[in-house]
C-alpha cells in the first residue's frame, strides 16, 4: 500500500461528480464516495466511477448492532470497492461482524478501517458531548488497538494522532486521516487539522482531502499540490 491521496467527492449527484472527475482527464484519483453522494445515487454511482477506472473509498462509517453490520457488509461486499469503513466505537463484536460479513467466500475482501474519532470532534465536545473524560489522543489509540486486535486493517483518524497509532499498532496498520486544510486555507467545521505536508511527516498513509480540492478554483492544481506535498 503506497502513500495517496484520496479525494472525498462530497456532490449530491451523478452528474456533478461525473463533471468533476472529467476535469482529471487522464488521471485517476483514489475516489472517495461518503454518505451524501450513495445516498443520492445508490450503487449505480459506485460502479460508474469504477468503470472510469478509480480505486474507490466507500466511506458509509457503519455503526449498529453487529448482526445488522455483518448483513450490510455482505451486500456492501459485492461492490467491488476498494476500501470501506465502520465506527469502532460500535464495539468490538461489530468490527469482527463487520470483518466477516465484507469477506466474500473465496477470502478476498476491500480493506476494511474504523473510525476513531471524527476529526470534528475536539476535546471538549468528546468531554461534554460524548462524555468520554480523557484525552483525545488516548481515545484514539485505545479505538485504534480495538480494531486491529478485531483484525481490520487499519484506522481513520486526525493526523495528529498518525504517530502514536503507528507506535502503538505497527507501522503496517493503515491510518487514513482527513482534516487536511492547506496553510493558507479555512478549516471549515474541521478541528484537527495538519497540512499534506505535515501528514507526510506525521507517517499518514493515505490523506482524505475534500473541500481543499472540490470547492478550489482550480481542483486539478489544488490535487497536483497535495499529491506534490504528501506524496512525492
Ligand atoms: O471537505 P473535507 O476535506 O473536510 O472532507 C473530509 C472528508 O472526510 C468528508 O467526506 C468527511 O465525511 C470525511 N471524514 C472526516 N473525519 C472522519 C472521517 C471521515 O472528515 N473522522
């Protein structure tokens, strides 16, 4: 697994998302298609940007009771993503349903990452929000020993915390992190940011970038910028 950038295509439908992809003419970006985008289109949506030869990111965070996450993984399964993602915080029984469920019967399967905490969540809404009193960087460790001793592949976390999941999990262990802002650009409603280059340091695999490329002048420049300054 090499170090990319993932591009989150937050559009509400086909068409925007179609229109926004042409502009990469030859190039092929790791795609990442969230709730907003499945919702509007369905799996129809899924196929098409992988007919146009995208790895895909489907990031739907599931997060139920573990038979319901097993059941939708095995449907989840058939789409021929690239990688896919639950909520750790739903427990450990529900990574591994999670896990077994996205396994297809001859044993292939996408890659399969948790979410830690969202990089909206600061200190104090973990504290008196979630009422979880401790510190955030402990939080994400703990989420991130959980889901790889429930054998998913890794994490989605802030790049802030890449290192110490790295320290704890093993370099191996992926740590996919959004909350990527550019220095000069706005953080938006995003609380533990770092820039492309700053992540590469931090030892993140693989940035998830949304605003920073899909609201920019010019989304090519501003995805050549972070390719530049995260990968090569
Ligand atoms: O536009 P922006 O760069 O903030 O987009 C970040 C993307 O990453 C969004 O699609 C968001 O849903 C997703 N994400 C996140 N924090 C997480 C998990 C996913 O921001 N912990």
């Amino acid at each position: 697994m090499g170090k990319d950038v993932i591009v989150a295509c937050d559009f509400e439908s086909a068409e925007k998302t179609v229109a926004f992809l042409s502009l990469f003419k030859g190039r092929k970006p790791f795609v990442k298609i969230g709730m907003e985008l499945f919702y509007a289109e369905g799996p129809s949506i899924v196929r098409e940007i992988k007919a146009r030869g995208h790895r895909i990111f489907l990031d739907l965070k599931l997060h139920d009771i573990p038979n319901t996450v097993k059941k939708a993984m095995m449907v989840l399964r058939n789409l021929d993503v690239d990688m896919c993602n639950v909520h750790a915080g739903g427990g450990s029984a529900m990574m591994r349903g999670a896990l077994e469920g996205l396994t297809r019967p001859d044993g292939t399967r996408p890659l399969l990452i948790a979410v830690t905490q969202l990089t909206s969540t600061d200190q104090e809404t973990l504290e008196n929000d979630l009422l979880i009193k401790m510190p955030m960087a402990d939080v994400v460790s703990h989420y991130a020993r959980k889901a790889k001793e429930a054998g998913l592949d890794g994490v989605v976390c802030s790049p802030l915390e890449a290192k110490d999941v790295h320290g704890n999990c093993g370099s191996s262990f992926l740590t996919v992190t959004p909350g990527v802002r550019f220095a000069d650009g706005s953080a938006g409603d995003q609380k533990r940011i770092m820039t492309p280059a700053d992540a590469k340091k931090a030892g993140s695999d693989y940035i998830v970038v949304g605003r920073p490329i899909t609201a920019a002048a010019d989304p090519v420049a501003a995805y050549e910028r972070c390719v530049n300054d995260f990968v090569d």
